[in-house]
C-alpha cells in the first residue's frame, strides 16, 4: 500500500446523494421487471406457462392443481415491461435489458441487474449463459471494453481506497506499481498476454461488437470488479487470494459491510480488480466462480441457496487541458457501478426437503428474499400512500447491501425467470406475484453528472506531432516499440555515427589526414560492429518471437481444428438425425394418409349402415303395424266367428230338442197304439206306419218303423224294376275300382260304355253312370247316377238325370255299409245337404251333342254347336 498523503488526490465520489433525499425527487421509475421463460427440458413435460404477447404471460393451473373459485376455472395473466419466450437469444435479453443499464455506467449511473426465480429456471443461465452462448454478464464486460477501449487509462491510474472511495495517482505511482505488479509471476503467454481457460473462451466470444457510441472521449476510465457470495447471510469475498492450506483448508472468513461517508453500503476489504479487457475480467469472475464451486463442495453447501453478486465500478476523470495526463481535482472523478445479481433460488424450504443445517440455510435464503420482498412491498405503501414507514433494510445482508439503490437514485432492473413446467407451478405463482408487486416500487432517477468545464478535443490535441514521430521512427526501419531499450541505444549509435574527413593528401609530408582517417574508419567499424551486434541481437529475438507467434498459432489453429471436427461431427449427427426424422416423418405421413383413407372407407360404410338400419327400422315400424292391423281383423274375424257359430249351435240345439220332441212324440204315439192294440179287439190288424209320410218331413221320414211284433219293418234292398222296353246305356268310366260288393247293379241288354258317346244315347232312353269317390270316412263311395234321355229340338240329346243311387262298403267294426239313396239312419242334416246336393246336380239338364262327351265327373254342360246341314 502507498501512503495515503503521496500525490494521489482522493476524491469523493459524486455520484451518491444522500439517500433520505434523491437529487431529482420529481423523475421515479418503476422497477423494470422483465420476464424471461426458458424452454421446456423436455417437449412432453406439461406446460403451465404460456406468452400471449410481448408483455403479457398467462398461467394455468396444472392438472392436479385445477383450483375452482366460484365454480370457475382459474387462469392469471401477468404483465410485465417485456416477456422474453423460450426462443429469445441471450443478445436480444441483454439489447433490451442490459445495454441501457451499461449505458448509464458510461455516463456515470450506478444500476442493480439481479435475477429472480427458482432453481433451475435459467438466473444462471441468463446472467453467466453457457460456453457459445453468453449471458448477460460477459456482454455487459464486453460491451463497456468496446466502448472505453481506447481511451483506458494506464493500471493503477485510478486506484481504489479502502472506504469506497477512489483516488488518481501521479504518474510516478502508477508506474511504480505497475513495474511491481510486472515483477510478479504470473503466468503469460509468450506474446505477452494472460493464458485464456478455454472453458470460458467461449463464453466471452460474444462477437457483438456493441458499444456505447457517444463516450467521452476526454475521459480516461479504469474498470474494477468484485465479486462476493452472500450465503446463509454470511458475505464472502470470492476473489480474495486465501494462504494455501492443503491439510486443513481454513474456512473463508465472512465480510462485514459498512456505510461510507455518502451513506453507501460497501463491503469491506473486499477485493477489487482492476482490469483492462473482457478477457481479463472474465477471468477475475471465473476465478471467483471456481472458488464458489470448490467451498460448496468442501463445506457441503447448495449452491442454489446463495446470491452472488458480481459488482463492475467504473472510474472515469478527465484528461488535463493538455490532454496527456488526467486531471486529478477530486472533484472531476466519477465512480459509478453496475451490480449483476444472480440471486437463490426461490422456493420455499419444503420443495427441496432440506435438512439439519440445510434447513437452516434455506430458512436465511428464504429470510434473505423474504425481507426483499417485505422491503419492496413497504417502500410500495410509502410511495403510494404517502407513509413514512421503516423499510428493514438491515434485516438481511443482501437488502441491506442493495439499500441506496432503493433509497437513493439509480436504476433497478430485475429479470423474473420462469421454467414453464408443471412440477414449479405453485412456485411460479408466488415468483409472478412478487413480480407484479416488484413494478409497483419506484426508484429515483439518476441525475446527470456535470459537465467537465475545460474544453473538448484535448484527447487529440497533441495527436498529430505523435504521429510525426511514429512516422519518422518507421522510415529509419526499427521496430516501434516504446518499452524496448535497444531502440533507443540504435538510435544513439546512429546520431553518434561520425562522419568521414577529407582525404585528399595535398602534402607528401601530411601525417594528419590519414591518421585522422584510420582513427575515424575505426570508429565506424567499432558502431558498425556495435550496429550488427545489435542487428543480429534484433533478429535472433525477431527469430524467436516470430517462432512463438509461429507456435502459438499452430495451437491456436490445432485448437481451431479441434473444435472444427467437433462441430463437424456435431452437424453430421445433427444431419443424420435431421435424415431420421425426415424418414419418420414421411412414414408417419403415410401411415396418416392411411389412417384418413380407412376413417373414409370405414365413414362410408357407417353411413351406409346407418341407412340401413334406418330403413329396416322402419321396416319393422310397418311390419308393427300390419301385425296390429292383422291382429285386430282377426280378432274381429274371430268375435264374427264366435258369434257366428254361437248362433249355429243355438240353431242346432233348437233342432235337436225338436227332433227328441218329435222322438217323444212318436214314442208317445207308439204308446198310444200299443196301449190300442192292447185294448183292441185281435182280429183288427195294426196299422203299419207309412215309411216316409212326407218328404218334407226329414223327422218323420228317419223314423225307424214301429217295433210290430207280427210284421217288423224290415226294408229290402230291391232293384228298380224296368219296363219291358227301356234300353240303357251303361257308363263306366276306365278309371273306377272293382269294389267286389254282392250287389253289382245288372242291366240287361245296356250298351256298357267307357265315355258317354252320342251313338250309344241315340239307340237308348236312359241313362246310368257309374261314379266313385273317397267319402270323408276314407271309403269309396260308389254312386249310380241315372237320368232319362230326350232327343232334342236340335238334333242332339239330352240327359235328365233322376236318381242317385249310392252304394258304400263299411267296415264289420261299428259302420253300416250303406247302400240305399234314402238310409233312415243317415242324421237328417247330412242326408238334407246329400240331397239337396245332388238334387241341385241333378236338375241341371246335360247337352249331348254329336262329338261331345260326358267325362268321368259331372260335366253338366256342353254347349251345343249348330249341327252342318
Ligand atoms: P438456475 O440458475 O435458475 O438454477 P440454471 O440457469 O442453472 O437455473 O438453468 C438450469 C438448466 O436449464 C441449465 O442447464 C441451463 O442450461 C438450462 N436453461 C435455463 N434457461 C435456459 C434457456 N433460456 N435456454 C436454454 N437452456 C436454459
Ligand atoms: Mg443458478
């Protein structure tokens, strides 16, 4: 350390007004939340996240977390300033998040990035990214090295005090400390610069090339960074150099924090790194990033459940009025600072089923972004209701840390990192509350810093003799390099190198010139030795640093090729997959076309089943109806019916109580004449009943005859007695069956014929035709049907037929043979409808005509033809 009363000027920073009074109480902004949705893991996890626009995210509660209020479904929307989805890159983030805030670091304003949200969200990925694909925090280094590049003052120009202050150094202090620094072994490469971890080379690769355009450029600025831990509310400096200890490493010790004199927060004796490019500061980060990792893992920490803060300051004054050295009035110098928060994770202790000393730690993380919160929320009541209540800023270190930045001016940007999945909805819920809660705050805004009142340009006053003097340098051909000496002893020699005299010898005695010649070629041999020397010094270390350079690109290009055939292999498997996929796709495509012509084939026949079965239901509806329709008639056939036969049996039934009447009548009759007889005197013969009394009277006629003892009615079966002259023709169709009864029916001198023939009914005057049928008995029934012939008008004849005479064999077993037209036995009915039946046969005349004949039946009719003359 350098005595504090040596020429440094220490200056107090202007930047922090005093924080109960903003400097620009009427301009507030609201904290600028922005919210950033990182990609699924994997695209069939369950999504319960979604961006609807630019500004708004609407979240929807998972299957198992459904809450109903009011019988309603419940969906929240979220606004912010900007919503970020899962396919923002890393560069649009940070152009619209960060660049404002690297910005107003330029220009002298202090900003607060921090990101929130729960593990595994993307806060890390978001402020530190991943090797190709840098986060926020190599982007800002990078684009504040663009921007300040050349116009950096020297190392230790600026130099930082141990109160939060920083000072400028004379010159002679900045190069004493500089050549210190040099002395100390630190790997270099041979051209000089530090040895690139090619872990992170990549991360700083940003190639972004963003700059703030309108920088001050008669400023000098110097960059330092910090970075610290903030762990179960203990602050530890990440980048202090700790004493190896290989048997017991010591635990890193906790920093205290204090108020400087501007009442700004300020960890003391926390390490500060000057540094002169990304590169450099990276490394610094990713030193301290390494340290992190070894004590989480040494003291078994989770290092999900610390906020790291990486703080940037930058120091800026302006140059003199020469513009060669910078202006060391206190005044004039500017510290402003920009602090990259990546802060715990911010689920609640249960999710992560902490234990013992874990729970405890998680309960001050919990503690530490609940006092956040309860510090954000009371400032929003002030602000917004006028109140003046305490806001806890000391209740934990990392409020307490960050309080004038709430308190006094600056700008507060806070990225709200969501993982859309399912399993964090709860979580997300209450990270988008505090969200919405966090837009309410205000914060000052940074006034502007005054002007430095000597006049612009000074940078390049002196420019153009500086460049003469290259020039020049360039012409005589030495390499221009201000650092080395061997240019300053070349170009000593060369001003020393003495002209040659005369050598004209005008006298033979002159014993001047050439001694004063050889003296002076000697001379110029002795420089020109020196020169070659030093030529051949300049090339052997020409040589040797052209071989360097010559190696160090070989490597640089082995390592190009390296990462090459890397990304080579990486895109041939990415085109086989690409290949594979495109083959899926196509079969899947077909499948589908598949899929869609069977759903039509099988839509087509759906269809016309559908039809089908409509048709046939309605089929069924009219075969329904027909059967109703059938069954009524038919029960109207069968009341008809009923009554129809109801009625027949009445009729019968009246017949037959006539018939027993008649019965007792007869009986009574017989009675009377027995009673006669009995009382009759014996010659006086009894009178026989009259066989039938009257055709019209069935009854009478079916009466069997009276038991007379002396003459029993015994009827015999004759033949009809013929006139001496009746000629017959006897009809016997071929067809009819022997019946072998004892009585044949003989006719003497008939002409037997086999079909009825005009000839035969010309020589004869009656008629007989010999008929069998089944009866209902099953028995033939043979009938001797006779008529009379005539001669008709026309030439013809004609038959009448009289007389049916039935002839029927029966069975010994109970049935009668009957063979009488009028058989007394016979029910009265069926003799009525025999008769009756054959009456109405009979009385039907037959025509016979020349060629016409009777057929085996009863062809009653032939219709007579008019007979050729
Ligand atoms: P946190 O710091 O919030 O715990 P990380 O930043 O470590 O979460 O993210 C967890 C994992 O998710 C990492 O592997 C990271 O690469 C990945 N990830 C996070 N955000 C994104 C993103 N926006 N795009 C791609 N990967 C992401
Ligand atoms: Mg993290």
């Amino acid at each position: 350390m350098w005595p504090r009363d040596m020429k440094a000027a220490r200056t107090r920073t202007p930047r922090r007004p005093v924080p109960k009074k903003p400097s620009n109480p009427c301009v507030r902004d609201p904290v600028g939340v922005y919210c950033r949705v990182r990609p699924l893991s994997r695209p069939d996890q369950e999504c319960c996240i979604e961006v609807i626009d630019e500004t708004t995210v609407q979240i929807h509660p998972p299957e198992g977390y459904r809450i109903f209020r009011n019988g309603e479904y419940r969906e929240t929307q979220y606004s912010f300033k900007e919503v970020f989805g899962a396919l923002v890159v890393q560069k649009q983030l940070f152009d619209v998040v960060a660049k404002p805030l690297v910005e107003d670091l330029i220009r002298g304003r202090n900003g607060l990035l921090f990101t929130y949200g729960v593990t595994g969200s993307g806060k890390t990925h978001t402020m530190t990214g991943s090797p190709g694909d840098g986060g926020l925090l190599p982007r800002c280094l990078d684009m504040i090295f663009n921007s300040i590049g050349p116009f950096q003052a020297k190392r230790f120009v600026f130099k930082l005090d141990d109160k939060n202050g920083v000072e400028v150094q004379c010159e002679v202090d900045a190069l004493l400390e500089r050549q210190k620094r040099d002395a100390m072994p630190i790997p270099k490469t041979p051209s000089g610069k530090r040895q690139i971890d090619p872990e992170f080379a990549d991360m700083i690769n940003v190639q972004d090339h963003c700059k703030v355009e309108d920088v001050d450029e008669d400023n000098v600025y110097s960059v330092f960074v910090s970075y610290i831990e903030i762990y179960n509310n203990y602050i530890y400096d990440l980048l202090e150099e700790a004493p190896f200890e290989p048997i017991k490493p010591k635990p890193p010790q906790s920093k205290v924090l204090r108020e400087d004199q501007n009442h700004n927060m300020y960890v003391t004796g926390c390490t500060e790194v000057e540094v002169k490019s990304t590169e450099e500061a990276f490394e610094v980060f990713w030193r301290g990033q390494k340290k992190r990792r070894i004590a989480n893992t040494q003291l078994n920490r989770e290092s999900s459940r610390s906020h790291s803060v990486f703080m940037i300051k930058l120091a800026q004054a302006p140059l003199d009025a020469d513009g060669d050295n910078v202006l060391q009035e206190k005044e004039q110098i500017t510290l402003s600072q920009l602090s990259l928060v990546d802060l715990a994770g911010s689920e609640r202790t249960n999710r992560t089923k902490a234990e013992g000393n874990r729970l405890r730690e998680a309960g001050n993380i919990n503690q530490s972004l609940m006092t956040l919160r309860t510090c954000l929320e009371v400032l929003r009541e002030n602000q917004m209701c006028g109140t003046n209540k305490m806001v806890p800023y000391r209740d934990c270190k990392l409020t307490h840390l960050f309080k004038n930045y709430f308190d006094g001016e600056g700008k507060v940007r806070m990225i709200v990192c969501v993982n859309p999945k399912a399993e964090d909805y709860e979580e997300s819920l209450q990270v988008m509350r505090f969200a919405e809660m966090a837009q309410e705050v205000e914060v000052a805004r940074p006034a502007d810093r005054p002007i430095c009142a000597l006049t612009p340009g000074r940078r390049f006053r002196n420019q153009a003799f500086r460049e003469e003097l290259q020039r020049k340098l360039e012409m005589r051909g030495g390499p221009i390099n201000e650092e080395t000496e061997e240019q300053a002893v070349s170009e000593l020699l060369l001003q020393n190198f003495p002209p040659l005299p005369s050598c004209e010898l005008l006298d033979i005695n002159d014993d001047q010139t050439l001694p004063k010649l050889i003296e002076v070629l000697e001379k110029r041999h002795k420089i020109r030795q020196l020169l070659s020397e030093e030529i051949a010094k300049t090339v052997r270390a020409f040589k040797t640093a052209l071989q360097e350079f010559e190696s160090s690109v070989a490597s640089k290009e082995n390592y190009v090729q390296g990462k090459l055939s890397e990304k080579e292999k990486t895109i041939a498997g990415q085109k086989m997959e690409l290949e594979r996929l495109e083959k899926k796709i196509k079969t899947l495509e077909y499948k589908i076309h598949i899929l869609e012509k069977t759903t039509t084939i099988y839509e087509e026949d759906k269809r016309n089943l559908q039809q089908e079965l409509e048709s046939k239901s309605q089929q069924l509806q009219r075969q329904a109806s027909d059967k109703r329709r059938m069954e009524a008639r038919l029960q109207g056939m069968v009341t008809e019916t009923s009554v129809k036969w109801e009625k027949e049996c009445e009729r019968r039934v009246a017949a037959k109580q006539l018939e027993m009447q008649n019965k007792l009548w007869v009986k009574d009759e017989k009675l009377k004449q027995l009673k006669a007889i009995v009382a009759e005197p014996k010659n006086e013969k009894p009178e026989r009943p009259s066989r039938v009394r009257d055709r019209e009277k069935p009854v009478q006629r079916s009466v069997s005859p009276p038991p007379a003892p002396s003459a029993p009615p015994v009827r015999l079966r004759h033949r009809r007695s013929r006139s001496a002259g009746e000629r017959w023709v006897d009809h016997k169709p071929p067809s009819n069956v022997p019946t072998e009864t004892v009585m044949q029916p003989q006719v003497p001198h008939a002409i037997t014929v086999a079909a009825a023939s005009e000839k035969a009914l010309a020589k004869c005057d009656k008629y007989m035709l010999t008929h069998q049928e089944l009866a209902s008995d099953g028995e033939i029934e043979t009938k001797l049907i006779k008529g009379d012939v005539f001669k008709t008008r026309g030439g013809g004849q004609a038959v009448q037929f009289t007389e049916i005479e039935t002839l029927k064999q029966e069975s010994p077993t109970g049935r009668k043979r009957r063979s009488s037209p009028s058989n007394p036995d016979q029910p009265e009915d069926a003799a009525d409808s025999e008769w009756t039946d054959v009456e109405t046969r009979c009385s039907v005349a037959v025509e016979m005509r020349a060629g016409s004949a009777l057929g085996p039946g009863y062809q009653h009719h032939a219709q007579p033809k008019r007979r050729k003359p």
